[in-house]
C-alpha cells in the first residue's frame, strides 16, 4: 500500500485466506470484506480467550484502525485507559522523571493502553462469526496460478485467492515462504500478566517503568481497573520453568528487593496468569510477498498494514512490501537499540538522559511515526 494513495485488489481477488486471528489478522480481515472481499480468518487455537498481556496503542495505531473501521477507536479509548503520564522511576522506587503524554495535542490520537484480549474482542465482532475459523492448524501451502492451496493439520484443505500469513513470530507461512527458520533468542526473559488490582502507588491513566541493574519492569493502567504488569531481564539461557508456581517463584526472586509496588503486584497475581517467554526477534528483510502469498505484522515485521488496489496480486504485494520495508525497518531498528540498552546496568542513568534529551532527538522521530494517517478505506 502507499502512504499518500492505497493500493486497491484487482477484482479477480475474491477469497483471502488469512492464517490468524490475532489484532493484524482480524484487522486485515475487517478491511478486506469492507472492499467485498471474502476474508476468511484461520486461527489455530481452540478457542479466542484472555492472554496475560496489555497493549500500547500510539496515534498512528490508531488513526490505521479508525480508517479500517470508523467508530473502532472510541470503542478502544472507552475499554481502554489514555495516558496522561509515564512516570520513570529506579528499581529503589525513587523517581527519576514523570514524563506528561502530550500525543493526543500534538496528533490527535492519544496513547491508549488496552488489554490485548479485550482489543482482540473489539475487533473480532466486526467480523462475522463463521468467517473466523478455530482449530486450524496451518502447516503449508501449495500456489499456481490460478490460486493458493491452504493445508491444515488432520488433512483439511482450503483454496484462495491470497494467503496472508498473519500467525505470529513463530509463523508457519513465513517458513513455508521464506524458510529463514526460528527467531532468534535476544538475551532477555520476560513474564507478565494482566490483573484487577489497585494500589495507592499506581494511579489512573498513568504507566509506570521502572529500571535497574539490567532488569526493567513497566506497570500500565489498561483501564476497567485492569493493570498490566511486563517484566525484563537479562539472561542467557531461554529456560523456561516447568509450573506455575516456580514462574511466579522465579519473578519474586528475580527482582527482590525492589520497591513497591512490584512485590506486592507479583504476590497478588495468580501463578497461573502469569506469562513466562524468551525474548525473541528476527532481523528485518526485504521481501515477505512471493507470488499469491504474502506477511503481515509479527510474521513480517511489528506494524499492522492494510491493503489497497493495484491491476495485480503481484503488483498490490509489491507495492505493500516497497512502501512499507524502509518504513518497518526504521522502527525495528530504532526499537531493538533502545530495547537492548534499556538492560545495561546503568539503564536508569540512559533513559534519564534520553527523556532530557526528548526535546532535541525525540520529536523530530515522533513526528514522522505519529503523524502517519492512512487514506480512509472505503
């Protein structure tokens, strides 16, 4: 797609197939049928429940789903929490900076923090129910000319137009397309959780990150008195722990000793919420289309996209990878930098200097990620 004209499907696309029904697949789904295009979402969980998981939502996020779908994000800013405040603070507790939000002035958009499963819900009922298919397992393809063959785990089969593989870090699509094999493992083990909690250190429409000794935890108002908690540290094994309770055991123990509220949030978090993963990434590539099947967000790159018009399947995919690649490159790039020194030792000392320095690095950045506004889709 282009940032200035979308790219529209020629109409001989009248089937998609999308392997997914996370927020890029369901997304992807809501804007296709708008265009009359029959989108099938394939998701290979049993059935679409509540993960221990929160999401940001910046303006450019949202000004990309208020164009899919008008009235989605005043259905996101009421479920979710808009921030007003991110306060930085040491692992002591002792605060650094509160750095105000000013996104909603400057862009139009807030930063809206929401629980991924409820963003998951909002976006699912705009799709009709038996276009999203659970218990899909997708593990290849075959395509020609003519169409794409989709295979599913039991010997199911479906043919398509288009193929997007929307299935996540770990895509089954990617390998099949790309062959590139597993991510790989950056060093850093986090755990995380979404709870109904309330603590007097913890207030409204306010975020919370707190660093230190290559460790980092964030604490999020996801609204609805939701708070999401996400935890980092450094490590150089990716082992994970074999019950609940040695995962909850292994968060107190990682990071004793540090101020309140993060013992008493952990303690309050039912050991089986709680989410234990190895980081992982994957360098950025050129090309994630091929033919009748393309990538879309964690499969290709972190940014939801939409898709547009062209004269050809080939041609719309090009014209998607070509405006989107430098595009998602420059924020993964700029991410995993940030990302990766934000657990140096002296993390506290670094982002007090990067909020000092917002006035002379940030906003030139920010303007360029926050002001993207898509053409409406009709």
């Amino acid at each position: 797609m282009s940032e200035n004209k979308p790219v529209e499907f020629s109409r001989g696309v009248e089937k998609v197939a999308i392997i997914g029904a996370g927020l890029g697949g369901l997304a992807a789904a809501i804007a296709l049928r708008k265009q009359g295009i029959d989108a099938q979402v394939y998701e290979k969980a049993r059935e679409l429940r509540p993960v221990g998981a929160g999401l940001t939502l910046f303006p450019n996020g949202l000004n990309s789903l208020d164009a899919i779908e008008p009235g989605t994000v005043e259905s996101l800013k009421r479920a979710g929490s808009q921030t007003r405040v991110v306060n930085l603070k040491k692992s002591t507790g002792e605060l650094i900076i509160p750095n105000r939000i000013t996104l909603a002035e400057k862009y139009g958009q807030p930063m809206l923090n929401i629980r991924w499963s409820r963003l998951q819900e909002i976006l699912a009922s705009a799709v009709p129910a038996d276009a999203i298919h659970l218990n899909c397992r997708c593990i290849g393809f075959e395509q020609n000319d003519s169409g794409v063959e989709v295979f599913f785990e039991g010997g199911n089969t479906v043919r398509a137009d288009l193929l997007v593989g929307a299935d996540g870090i770990n895509s089954a699509v990617r390998q099949a397309l790309i062959g590139d094999g597993a991510p790989r493992y950056a060093g850093r083990m986090s755990w995380r959780a979404v709870l109904q909690y309330s603590h007097e250190l913890l207030s409204p429409d306010q975020v919370t990150i707190m660093t230190g000794g290559g460790k980092n935890m964030m604490l999020i108002d996801t609204g609805g008195g939701y708070i999401f908690w996400s935890t980092g540290a450094l490590s150089e094994e990716d082992s994970v722990c074999q019950s609940a309770a040695e995962v909850k055991s292994r968060v107190l123990q990682e990071f004793a000793g540090w101020g309140e509220p993060v013992r008493a949030i952990v303690e309050a978090t039912d050991a089986g919420s709680i989410v234990e993963r190895p980081i992982w990434d994957r360098p950025p590539v050129l090309n994630w289309s091929k033919g009748r099947v393309t990538l879309l967000g964690d499969a290709a790159h972190p940014v939801v996209p939409s898709l547009g018009h062209a004269p050809s399947i080939e041609a719309a995919l090009s014209s998607y990878e070509n405006s989107r690649t430098q595009r998602t490159q420059v924020i993964q790039a700029r991410s995993a930098f940030v990302g990766a020194r934000s657990y140096d030792a002296d993390s506290d000392t670094f982002l007090r200097g990067v909020a000092e320095q917002a006035q002379a690095s940030q906003p030139e950045f920010e303007d360029w990620l926050y002001r993207y506004n898509p053409s409406v889709i009709s």
